[in-house]
C-alpha cells in the first residue's frame, strides 16, 4: 500500500539538529514525503510516557507512518520493528520496549509485524546510537517510495512483541470515606492539568462532589465540563479533550498547586450527595 504521510514522535527535543536530520533524511530518500510533528517533547527516556502520548494522538493521525523513538536501549538487542495495523493503512516504526503498544492497541490491535533486519534499507552508520536517522528514517522512506513491508525484514509473530506499561485505576476503600477509586497521574500537560486514568464512566456511580485524596493532603472538587466552571482559586475534575477525568484549576496550574507529577497516586471518594457540579474548595500554592 502506497503512503504519503509520515508522523514522528520522539525524546529527542528541538536543541539539538537530531529532528531536523530525522527529517532531512527521509526527505532526501523520499521528496514527496509529508511530515507531521506529533512531538518531540517526550521526556528524555520516557518510553511510558512517549508510548501514552502516542496512544492519545494515534486516532488523529493521517494514514501512513509513523516513526516514535524513545529507545533508551538503542545499539542494544532490543529488535526494531515496523507494525502493520487497519487493514495496511498505518504502519508504526520503532523500538520493540512498549513504546508503540498502546497505540497500536488503540488502532485495532497489530496485524503483521517485521523487524527491521533488512540492513540493506539502512544507512551506514558510524555508530549504533542514532536508530531514528539510520534505520527507522530510511525504512519510512522505503515505504513512502511504494517499497513493501514485507521487504524491511523478517516477519514476526504479533505476540512476541513488547507490551506496554497502561497503568489502570482500581477499587479502594477507607474507613472514614467508604468507596472509591485508586488512580494515578498520566499526563501533566503545558497549563499544569493533570490527567488522571479514570474516565467519567468510572466515576458514574458517585455524585459530582468529591474527595480527591493526595496523601495526607484531602480537596473537595467537583466534576465539571469546562475550566471555566471552576471558581477562580478552587480545585475541579474536568473532562479534558480525551474524555479523561482531570485535575485542573481556571487559569493556574493545578500541578502547581497540588506539587503532582506523573504517575503520582490519586484517590478519589464520593464526597456526598451534593448535585452542584461546581462544588469545590479553594486551595494554595504550596512552597
């Protein structure tokens, strides 16, 4: 299947000329070739983290390719694979780490996939540490340019692949607030949200008030549709843009406010039958 999109994802940042030789690589082999930035602001090393912003943006992307390189094993014996998923209309480049599992998951699951063994596809290198420039870039122009993916290497069985790390919320109780929910943070994006790995349907059967439990440190918030619903100063759960449950303040970063990272644990328990979805309570900035 012919493709004329190629969408890249990778650790490497904008400081350095890794990006711009990524590309310059693939358009030299390819010309035609259309590029997209999903990011290149994955934290360095970050494959969990790279693999749940690629799960986040995979349904938005054009048919074709794509390139994700986080690959803190690069040079090593970790494979490089391309996997073929929706019938050929997506193919993911990458490192098999579980970088390109959850995406891949959320295109309907892997249907063939190879690894990059073909080295005659790959440039030479003068050393094994830059993956993204002398394998994966120049595999994606082989398939851009009409090549077959049955030509970059030997076919591997699906369940061989690495999976990856989705953390899942999960059922927790307290003496003094009764049932809830166990979550963690996912994703602190560039305005201090902090998304949580619970949806609304997941928190359906509590009312919109809530005790979000952070430690020894207990907010009350409410369940709201936009930040604007959330009073000046207070705490919210806004249902972001991915249908995810997040903590958010208007206009002021709750990750801020709240010293949350990613992967810090969350609690979540029905604070009582009170219908205003605005409920909340003012918080501060910590030092």
């Amino acid at each position: 299947m012919n493709h004329s999109h190629i969408a890249l994802l990778t650790d490497y940042g904008t400081n350095d000329e890794f990006v711009g030789v990524l590309k310059s690589v693939i358009i030299d082999m390819s010309p035609q070739a259309h590029i997209t930035d999903i990011s290149h602001g994955v934290a360095p090393f970050d494959v969990r983290g790279g693999s749940l912003m690629l799960a986040r943006a995979v349904q938005y992307v054009p048919k074709g390719i794509i390139v994700a390189v986080v690959d803190p094993g690069v040079g090593t014996s970790r494979r490089a694979i391309a996997i073929e998923v929706a019938g050929g209309d997506g193919v993911l480049l990458g490192p098999d780490n579980g970088l390109l599992a959850p995406a891949v998951a959320m295109a309907g699951g892997a249907e063939r996939a190879f690894e990059l063994s073909n080295t005659s596809l790959h440039l030479e290198a003068p050393g094994a540490t830059f993956a993204g420039r002398d394998i994966f870039a120049p595999v994606a122009a082989h398939l851009v340019n009409g090549g077959r993916i049955e030509d970059v290497g030997t076919q591997l069985d699906v369940d061989t692949l690495m999976p990856g790390i989705v953390p899942l919320p999960s059922e927790v109780s307290d003496d003094s607030f009764g049932a809830g929910v166990k979550c963690e943070v996912t994703w602190v994006d560039t305005f201090g949200n902090c998304q949580l790995n619970v949806g609304a349907d997941d928190v359906a059967h509590m009312p919109n008030a809530l005790r979000v439990v952070l430690g020894d440190d207990v907010r009350r918030a409410g369940i709201v549709r936009t930040y604007a619903d959330i009073p000046t100063g207070a705490l919210g759960l806004v249902i972001d843009s991915y249908g995810m449950l997040a903590l958010s303040m208007d206009r002021a970063s709750a990750a801020q406010a709240l010293d949350l990272g990613v992967t810090d644990e969350v609690k979540l328990f029905p604070y009582g039958d009170e219908p205003d979805p605005t409920l909340t309570t003012r918080v501060g900035i910590r030092k």
